[in-house]
C-alpha cells in the first residue's frame, strides 16, 4: 500500500517546536476546506463525490476502497436501521487537552439521550481513538482505537487532526467487519468541545435526486472564496468542476451524515487530506486563519451547534460549541468572568475535571474582551453552558494516570 507509506513518512511532523493547544484552531481551518469541498458538491447533488484532477484510481485507493465498508453492508444497515436514529462520532488523539472535554461531551450526551427523545434518536456514541497507546479513558466512553499515521501524535505532534480522515476510514473498515457497531443512520461528527443541550433536530434538505443531504455548520472564519487561496482550491477543485464558491465554509466537525454519503467520501477526505500534507504551500496557505474577531450579529444559522459568546442565542441548535474563550467584564472595567477551554490541559485537569466558575448573577453594563456588551440573552447561554458543564462534571470519578 505505496499511499499509506508515504503517508507514513510524511515530514509534517517534524517541527521540534511546541506550539499551544490554541494554535490547534488552525489546523481546524485547513480541514475545514476539504471537508468544505466534499460538503459542498453532496449539497449541489447527490451523485457527484469524485471531483478532484488528482489522480483517484491509483492502485492504492482501489485496494482502499475495497477495504472499508461496501455495498453489500450499507444495504443491510439501511434495511435494518431506523432513518431517524444517530450514532455519535467524536475523534480524539488521547491528549489530556481533548479528554476532559470528551468526558464532559460523552456526560452531556448520556443526559441529553436518557430524555424520551434521546432513547428514541441517540442510538449509539464512539469515540474515535487515533493513538497507538490505549488511554485512562477506555472504561468510560466507547472507543474505537485507530492506529495513527504519525505514532509520535501520542505525545506532541504539529498536525494530530490529520490523522482523523484515515481514523474515521478504520473505523469504517470495523463497521464492514461488524456491522452491529452502528446504531444509527446519521452519523454526527464532532470534535471533543462541544456540550449536549438538547436532541439534534434531523437533516431535512432533499436533493433533486430524492437523497437527504447532509448538515455541516458554516464557520465565519473558514473563507474557501478567498482570492490569495485560488490557487491551491483549484489543484484540488479544478475549473471544469466548477465556481469555487460551490466550497462551503465548513470543516469535519460538526457534520450529520448519513452513513452511505460518508462511505462514498471518505477516500477523498482521506486523499484531499494527504495531498494537502504533501505540499508545504497548501499547508502554508491553508494554515492562514484571520485575526479573532467576534461578530456578535451573526444569527445562529445551523440545527447542530452555537458557538457562545459568538452567537446569543441556542435557537434551534443541540450542542454548545465552547471554542471561543469569554472574558466578561463589569461597568467599572473590572474582570468578573471567563471562562476558556485552554485552561484545562493538564493531565489532572482531564483525570478529575475541575468545577468551572459560574457567572455571578447578571447586571447591565458587562462587556466581553473585544468591548461587545453581554446582553441577557448571552449571558442566559453562557450560564446554560456552563452549568450544563457543571452537572457532567460533579458526577465524573477521578481517574488515575
Ligand atoms: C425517513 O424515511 C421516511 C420514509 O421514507 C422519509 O419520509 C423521511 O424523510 C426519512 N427521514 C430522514 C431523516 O431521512
């Protein structure tokens, strides 16, 4: 399997520099513009996956695709299953950084599941593992373990979310094995800092040929339209295929598909993935993401997550995305609150998650750290997060090492 060695070997790894968990959001955006691409030709149509000039018939994506999930087993499962049912996915390198915000995701979703709803729709919950090495976290959530493509992400690597496609392909590769490891249609693909509120609403867009089209979540700061990126979209989205605004502004996470659609995309995301790897002016452009800049008036606009205190309000979303760190300040100036998850790194953070602050009762005048004011609305979803947080995290046991 000549791609997988060269995935192997591949030299992105190789910075000695420790970079902070906060540079991670970058890494987000170049994967978001893959996902982008697929996303975004499965919304224009149901049929058209295989776009790219890059060569896809290689013999090692043949030997690829008639290693993971096939027909026959996708027929089987749409027979067998529910349509209205969903089976979590959450992709995790094992860090203490991503597991103790996976504990309290997999808490928040074992309350959000046990309502009438949740034991009707919310079938099933994997975490996906990309480490070479079990972690303190195999009793507690279920886990599929996948071997990673770069072994040293264990530890520190620049890049771990690269791993993911290749992850999410194994464990693809498990279902064709044994089936019964799904347990529902849609699958939804989420990072580890998110926190169930409520039962995910259903996809409802219907494609021109009858399929039911995935979600994915437009992120502001994800612009796959930008003019200086022209050039390395179009290697992978070349002009024949059409306008590169046909790549919508999302990444891997979070995404409600349907189990058929991720089969059929999965060695793209996995090639587009390694193709992005192997060009040090993809990497270099793709790893570009504007300044933090809080748009407070931008209207929640998907069914699956908010992202306080960006958006004001859960609407019609299920899930908190706490990505954004908050610093709420009074009328006089003064810091009262914040809260943000790269706080929490620490081996001990993960093993007995610390209780986080609650927001002191609401007073007029507050403002967040880029001079927005904290209207009620925003501070009621702040203070949902965080209590939500706060429920999960006084029922965790403490883990050892
Ligand atoms: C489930 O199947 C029914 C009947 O075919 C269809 O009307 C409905 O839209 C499907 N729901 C989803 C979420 O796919």
């Amino acid at each position: 399997m000549q791609m997988m060695e060269s995935l192997l070997n591949s030299k992105l790894w190789a910075s000695p520099s420790r970079s902070k968990p906060k540079d991670w959001k970058k890494q987000d955006v170049a994967m978001g513009f893959i996902v982008g691409i697929l996303i975004g030709l499965m919304l224009m149509s149901g049929t058209r996956y295989i776009f790219s000039a890059k060569p896809s018939a290689t013999d090692a994506v043949q030997e690829m695709r008639q290693s993971h999930i096939g027909e026959a087993t996708l027929s089987t499962l749409a027979k067998s299953m529910d349509n209205e049912t969903i089976h979590v996915l959450a992709t995790s390198n094992g860090s203490p950084y991503q597991n103790i915000q996976t504990r309290i995701m997999y808490g928040s979703f074992l309350k959000v599941q046990s309502t009438p709803l949740g034991k009707q729709r919310l079938k099933g919950f994997t975490r996906i593992l990309h480490r070479t090495q079990p972690d303190n976290l195999m009793d507690e959530v279920p886990t599929f373990q996948a071997s990673p493509l770069n072994p040293k992400c264990d530890e520190w690597c620049e890049f771990p979310v690269a791993d993911r496609p290749d992850a999410v392909r194994q464990w693809l590769d498990h279902v064709e094995e044994d089936p019964t490891t799904v347990k529902g249609t849609w699958l939804l693909m989420l990072e580890t800092d998110y926190v169930f509120a409520k039962v995910p609403d259903l996809p409802t867009k219907i494609s021109a040929d009858g399929e039911v089209l995935p979600v994915s979540f437009p992120f502001h700061y994800i612009q796959p339209t930008a003019k200086h990126l022209e050039p390395i979209i179009r290697e992978m989205y070349t002009e024949d295929l059409g306008p590169v605004t046909d790549i919508q502004p999302t990444g891997p996470a979070p995404v409600l598909i349907n189990i058929q659609q991720l089969t059929r995309l999965i060695l793209d995301w996995v090639r587009l993935t390694d193709h992005i790897e192997s060009s040090p002016a993809a990497k270099e452009a793709l790893g570009w993401r504007p300044p933090i800049v809080f748009s407070l008036d931008a209207p929640p606009a998907s069914i699956l997550t908010v992202q306080p205190p960006n958006d004001e309000a859960l609407g019609a979303a299920a899930l908190y995305h706490y990505t954004w760190g908050a610093i709420i300040s009074n009328a006089a100036g003064e810091k009262i609150w914040s809260f943000d998850k790269r706080d929490y790194t620490a081996e001990e953070h993960a093993n007995k998650p610390p209780k986080l602050q609650l927001l002191p009762p609401f007073e007029p005048g507050w403002k967040l750290q880029d001079g927005k004011i904290v209207s009620k609305e925003l501070y009621y979803i702040l203070d949902h997060e965080i209590t939500l947080m706060n429920e999960v995290i006084s029922g965790l046991p403490q883990l050892s090492s």
